[in-house]
C-alpha cells in the first residue's frame, strides 16, 4: 500500500515543475510526504531518469502527461530500491 501512495504522490510531484532540479525536488518531497525514506526517494528518482532521461522527466513535469507504462515503472523502481536498502 505505501508503494501505491509513492506512486501516486511521484507523479503528483512530476507533475509540478518544469525545472529538472525542481522536478527532482518535487519528486523527493511527495514521495516522503508519502511515507518513504529519503534514501528511497531518491533511489527511485535515480532510477526513473535511467529509464526516461532527465529531459523526457522535465517534459512529463512540463506538459503534464505520463507514458502508460509510468506506473509500472514507479512501482518497479520502489521496490528495487527497497530491496537494495
């Protein structure tokens, strides 16, 4: 269930900025406003950029949208880095 609300609280945070610094620091913040620690916080962002680039995360934030794998991916991304905590 935390991992749901790390999720839905990273795409929130994705979705607030258009500065790749901020996105980084909006993604981090809802994702421990979510319960997560901050190590796992910025594991999963880590991760997300490996997957989308640094510039597709800015255009999320910046437009608004998400791929439809996304979710799938935030989820992914969670749970390896709990794992690897």
């Amino acid at each position: 269930m935390v991992l749901k609300h790390i999720a839905i609280l990273a795409v929130v945070g994705m979705c607030c900025s258009a500065c790749s610094s901020k996105v980084e620091r909006d993604f981090i913040s809802g994702c421990r406003q979510g319960g997560a620690p901050k190590s796992i916080c910025e594991c999963n962002y880590k991760k997300l950029e490996e997957k989308y680039s640094e510039k597709t995360l800015e255009r999320m934030s910046e437009y608004g949208y998400a791929p439809d794998d996304f979710m799938h991916q935030v989820m992914k991304a969670s749970e390896q880095c709990i794992a690897e905590d």
